[in-house]
C-alpha cells in the first residue's frame, strides 16, 4: 500500500521518487514524507513553505482526509474512501490479498543437509527460514525456485556405509572394532536391521559390502529427511545430486586452471586473492576432487541455468567458506556478486528453563521430528522465526505448549478464530457487509483497518531485507490491535456493525494470508482463555 500511495502523490504533485514514513505515533496520521527538504535547493525556498504549499495541493485530493504540514514535514491521513476502497478490492479478490509482481528469478539452495543422519534443530532452523524465504517470494511474485543439494558424494557416505556394517556385526554378536569416526544413534541400528532383511547373510559379512551398503544407506537417509521436511510442511522444486555432476570437474577444472597452482602434489585454488585466510585444496595427492570442488561444480551448475539471483542459506560454521565459493564463482567467469549467503545461527533448546534433552535415536543431538512431535510444526515454524536468523535463538518448548495468551501462536489463531466467531454470530450475511461503503469516524477502527491493509509493505520489506521476522512481529501486533479493539468497542449489535464486520473480516484475511506464508494454517475455532 506504501508503493502505491507513493505513486499517487507522485503523480497529484508531479514529483518523482517520494519517499514515505511511517510515523511511530499514529496522532501524526498515516503516512509522513520529508519531500520539501529534497526540493528546498532546487525550489530555493524553506521546506517549511514548500510543505505548507504541497499541503494546500494534497487537501484538494480524495486520497487524504488531512494533509498537514509540520516543520517541513507532511503528515499524510488516508480518506475513509481510500480505505474501503482498498478494503473492497482485498475482499473482493482474497486469492490475490498482499500479491505483488516482480520479475527477478532466483535459485534459493536451503538445508542441503549429508544424508547421513535424520535432520536437528539445526537444519530445522535454515529449513524453516529458506521455505518461508521461498514462500513469500512466490507470493511476491518472485519466480523463486527451491533446490536441496544432496553431498552424497564425499567421505561421510562411506562412513554411512561403515557405520551400518559395523552395527551389523554387533547385532550379529562378533568381535568390533570401533574406529574414532563413525555414525552412532538409534537409526544406524535400525538401517542395521533393516539391511539384513534386503541383502543376503553371505554378502553382509564381507567388508566389500561396505560401498553397497553406504549407497542404499544414503537412499534411506534421503528418504527418512524428506519425511522430516515433510512434518514441517516444506517440500523443494528440486533435489540435485552430488554424485551425478561430479564427473563434470575435469570439463570445469580447466576453467580454473590459470588461478590453481601444484604445491605438494595438491591442486590449490588461489583463493587468498579473494578475500579468504589461504588459498585451498580443490585436488588431493590421489587426484581425487576436495568437497570445495564438489561445490565448484555444483555452483558451476547452478550459474549455467541463468538465474538473475543466487541464494544460499548455510549454517553459521560456514561463514569462512563464503571466500572460497566466491573466488572460484569468479575465476569461472562468473558474477559473484549475484550469489547471496545467508547465515543461520544455532539453536537452544529448553524444557522447564532445563537444556532440553538429546535425542537416543540421532545419538548425539535434537532431531527435528523428536521437536515438532512434543509441540508441533505451526509452533515450531513460528518461533523459529521470531528473530533475526543470524542471531542465537533459545526458547523453552513449554511456552509454545501452553493454551493461552503466553503462547504467540495461540494468541494470534485466537484472534482469527474470535472473527469467525464474531461473524458467525452476525445476522447480517457476508455478502451484506463486504459490500457495504465504511464511512465511520471511530479512529480505533479505522487504524486497526489500516494496519490489516499493511501485510503486503511488510511482506515486500522483510523479503527484501530478508528479516523474516518482521512478518511474526507484525502477525503479533495485528493480532493484538484486533484483541484490544474488541474488548474496548461493541460490534455485535452496533450501529455501526456492518462496517465493523468489514474491516475484522480485512483483519481476519491479513492474519490467514500471514500465517499461510509462514507455512501454518489458521484456526476458525479453539479453546477459550479462562480468563475470557
């Protein structure tokens, strides 16, 4: 609505790139823009005359109830007119609600978890970011596709492979040798037994079955991840493997080859040259590719489907690898600077202000799917963002559990289902008030309207700084503007009641349209607070 305005008054005043405010008293009216101080030198007048002259101009508009002129400034109150008209076309077309149209297309690469173990609160994080990332995108307009990469080429598949083995044997009750890296967990004994069940006696007591092993191992892993992905309501556009394009590294090395040098009968990238601490291994003594070179062809890969743009969400432990990616994106003949990286911070887990406890089935650490069983994936996807993604996020489970206000997620489904039931009890149909023309002056109305129209600034604000916390904030705000409004003015029985029904059913729309966009489903009905 902010871009929208600002055309408007571009094209009432003939000036072009208006910027507008926000002011943070609502007093001050909808919308402030500092416009007379950018045309002071130009104009050669004082910003206080040339506000006062725009304003004059602005009072003639149907767009403005008030356009006032303070101290250079123009405070800018939107026209009951302005609004219910906005508010129609929302209702009117509800699919549509907070959509925009651009045009940029972007490859979003997220969680690109080894497949070698079930998903943890870690992966969660980055997972639960990228598909709200990639979901606000498309709502956006954004031609934005998902891709997970699969390291299913490296040394942790064949310790997979090992692993299994190793646990066979043990099951089978013969002598073990544990080696000081290997996969431990409840899983690898489970993909234990479900091997003996596939693969003949004979063959699972000869260590060459280790390879055969670690490929159908990686097949489970994958599947067991795209089911935990699943109970979180996030699915890709596409999943790319590293074993199938790493054959491409002799064709692609040749792109590198005048920025590498032989040291140690290694291959190194001149990566230093970039911005990186040293320069790095991308060929080992035995000639085979480094897990850098893997990621040279897979970025390789990806520059050759012409994207306008590149995101990568890592965890924070990649920040030192940035560099590295960087130079060789360069040194291929590619623009590095349309590759993005976004990174994610750990996560803290409490039960009863207690570190919450490991998982016995991943062995050592908090499984994605052991979380969203004890609170469920809405909860889970809503704290998880809450804040910044580069900041640490702690939060006890038993918060997110409890069926009240303390609970966010709670509190804002409520206001949702409290509109539907506020409607329900309505004797007037929603054809009636959707259709109906809001002409109130009652101010609490009309900013808690005001506010439900925002979604679309929010969502385009916090895509484009990539604070997707900004839409939980506002979801929050929203929701506690609606409660407050209700328990301060009567709608049922009003005389204003139709229009009040309007503007909750905008309301009710803006908070549905938010959640969905953060992967979660609105609630027409729950449980009353006790206190209500």
């Amino acid at each position: 609505m902010k871009q929208k305005i600002a055309s408007l008054l571009e094209e009432i005043l003939q000036i072009e790139n208006i910027v507008l405010e926000t002011p943070k008293n609502k007093d001050f009216g909808h919308y402030a823009t500092p416009v007379a101080f950018s045309l002071a030198k130009t104009l050669r007048k004082a910003p206080k005359v040339i506000a006062e002259d725009l304003s004059s101009k602005l009072n003639q508009s149907e767009l403005f109830t008030k356009a006032e002129p303070i101290n250079g400034y123009i405070n800018l109150t939107l026209s009951n007119e302005f609004l219910d008209s906005t508010a129609s076309t929302s209702l009117t077309n509800k699919q549509d609600f907070a959509k925009a149209n651009n045009q940029e297309s972007i490859l979003l690469e997220y969680v690109s978890a080894n497949p070698t173990g079930p998903l943890h609160i870690g992966h969660a994080r980055g997972a639960v970011y990228g598909d709200t990332l990639y979901r606000v995108g498309k709502h956006l307009g954004f031609d934005i596709k998902s891709e997970y990469y699969v390291n299913d080429a490296g040394s942790q598949i064949s310790m997979l492979g090992l692993s299994i083995y190793l646990s066979i044997k043990s099951q089978n009750h013969e002598d073990v040798t544990y080696p000081e890296e290997y996969y431990k967990g409840e899983y690898i004994d489970d993909l234990a037994e479900l091997a003996k069940k596939k693969f003949p006696s004979e063959l699972l007591k000869d260590e060459n079955c280790i390879n055969e092993l670690a490929s159908w191992g990686k097949d489970e892993m994958l599947t067991l991840i795209k089911n935990n992905l699943s109970e979180a309501k996030i699915e890709f556009d596409s999943f790319i493997s590293e074993k199938e394009i790493q054959p491409k590294f002799n064709e692609i090395f040749k792109l590198l080859e005048k920025n590498s040098f032989k040291k140690d009968d290694k291959v190194w990238l001149k990566s230093s040259e970039f911005g990186d601490e040293r320069d790095r291994v991308i060929i080992r003594e035995d000639g085979r590719p480094t897990y850098l070179a893997g990621d040279i062809v897979y970025h390789h890969e990806k520059y050759k489907r012409n994207f306008d743009h590149y995101i990568n969400i890592w965890g924070a432990d990649h920040h030192g690898y940035i560099p590295r990616v960087r130079a060789a994106i360069n040194y291929m003949g590619f623009d590095e600077k349309q590759l993005e990286v976004i990174l994610c911070q750990m996560v803290s887990l409490l039960k009863d202000a207690k570190p919450y406890k490991m998982s016995k089935r991943a062995g050592n650490f908090i499984t994605m799917s052991d979380v969203i069983e004890e609170i469920g994936s809405d909860a889970l996807r809503f704290i998880f963002l809450s804040k910044k993604v580069d900041t640490h996020l702690e939060f006890d489970i038993n918060t997110l559990k409890a069926q009240d206000s303390s609970n966010p997620v709670f509190y804002i489904n409520y206001a949702h289902a409290r509109i539907n039931q506020i409607i329900d009890k309505s004797e007037f149909k929603e054809n009636e008030f959707e259709t109906c023309e809001i002409t109130t002056t009652n101010k609490d109305a009309l900013d808690l309207l005001f506010l439900a129209l925002g979604l679309e600034d929010v969502l385009l604000n916090a895509f484009s700084s990539r604070e997707l916390q900004k839409i939980h904030e506002y979801l929050y705000s929203l929701a506690s503007s609606f409660h407050k409004f209700y328990n301060k003015h009567q709608i049922i029985g009003s005389e204003e009641e139709k229009q009040l029904l309007k503007i909750i059913t905008v309301v009710s729309l803006s908070i549905r349209t938010g959640l969905s966009l953060i992967g979660i489903e609105a609630k027409t009905k729950m449980y009353k607070e006790k206190n209500d």
